[in-house]
C-alpha cells in the first residue's frame, strides 16, 4: 500500500509480518501466525509508538479477542464502539487509541 507508511519484517526471504501507519492511525498489523507470541508484535507497536509518539488510533473487531487484549496491554483503551455497519466486513468493532503518559 504506497500510500502507507509500511513496515515489514523478514526471515528467511519471507514476509512474516507487516506494519501499516497512516499517520497516527494504526491501518494493519498482521503477524504470521508462525510469528505470534515470539516478541515481534510488540517489536512492531514500539516502532509504532516511536512513529507516532503523540499518540495512535486504530480499529480492530470486537470477536478479536487476542488482538483485543494485545492491544490493551500496549496501554491502548477502548474509545468507541460500533455495529459494523461501516466498514466493509459488515463485523462489530472497536476503536481503540493511545495516548503517551504525560
């Protein structure tokens, strides 16, 4: 996605997970779930954090449980809830942001 600033880690010549900023929006965080528990993700939202220090936003949905709590433990809080209705999986979801301590 040219229009985002992207990040990607690779081992082995293969693509084992990707960051996606579109300013302080968080567009796509993807790990290969080979990747997952393995430190990369938070690798990843510290990259994040230093891009955006004054703060990030992102969308996840709400069955995400595991992204959920992922993010939740980087000190991002819940700010908004919808039906779905606008994004293009028709899927519940959650905004979420975080903001650095002061």
């Amino acid at each position: 996605m040219p229009q985002y600033e992207t990040w990607a880690a690779v081992a082995e010549n293969s693509v084992v997970g990707v960051l996606m900023l579109n300013g302080a929006e968080l567009k796509q965080l993807y790990l290969d779930p080979a990747w997952r528990g393995r430190e990369l993700g938070d690798r990843f939202m510290f990259l994040a954090k230093q891009r955006q220090p004054d703060g990030l936003a992102l969308w996840t949905f709400r069955v995400g449980i595991s992204a959920r709590r992922f993010y939740e433990r980087h000190g991002f809080i819940e700010a908004e809830r919808t039906d779905g209705l606008r994004n293009d999986e028709r899927e519940p979801d959650i905004r979420y942001v975080w903001r650095p301590r002061t």
